[in-house]
C-alpha cells in the first residue's frame, strides 16, 4: 500500500496595496457608507465596523515598528 499524498496549489496573488492601506480605506468606505445611512443600528454597525478596522489598521502599525533593542 503506498501512502501518496496529493497537495493542492493554492492560488495566491499578491495584494496590489499594504495591509495599513486596505484598512484605512476600508475604515473610510465605512466611514462614507454610515453618513448616507439615518441613524439606527445600520448605522451604528457601519461606525463599530469603521473603529475596528482603524483600531486593526493601529495594532498593524505598532506591530511591525521595531520597537525597543535590546543593547548590543
């Protein structure tokens, strides 16, 4: 019995924009989509979508800064 292990290849495609600028854009997408919207819980949901990617997009920046070195 031979133990043949098929892999699929993923199809990968490389993003034409940086992660920080997808989400800004997607916080103002959300931003712009809510100030259409009357108030109510469309609303609400557009603006709590629009904080997490701007808080998303924040944790992104610090995460990639270099930050503190150790001494050398």
């Amino acid at each position: 019995m031979s133990d043949v292990v098929v892999r699929r290849q993923r199809k990968r495609f490389k993003q034409e924009l940086p992660l920080q600028a997808r989400l800004e854009r997607a916080a103002q997408q959300c931003k712009e989509a809510a100030q259409l919207q009357p108030s109510g819980p469309e609303r609400d949901a557009l603006l709590k979508a629009a904080r997490g990617y701007e808080v998303t997009a924040h944790l992104e920046e610090w995460l990639s800064s270099p930050g503190p070195q150790p001494p050398t």
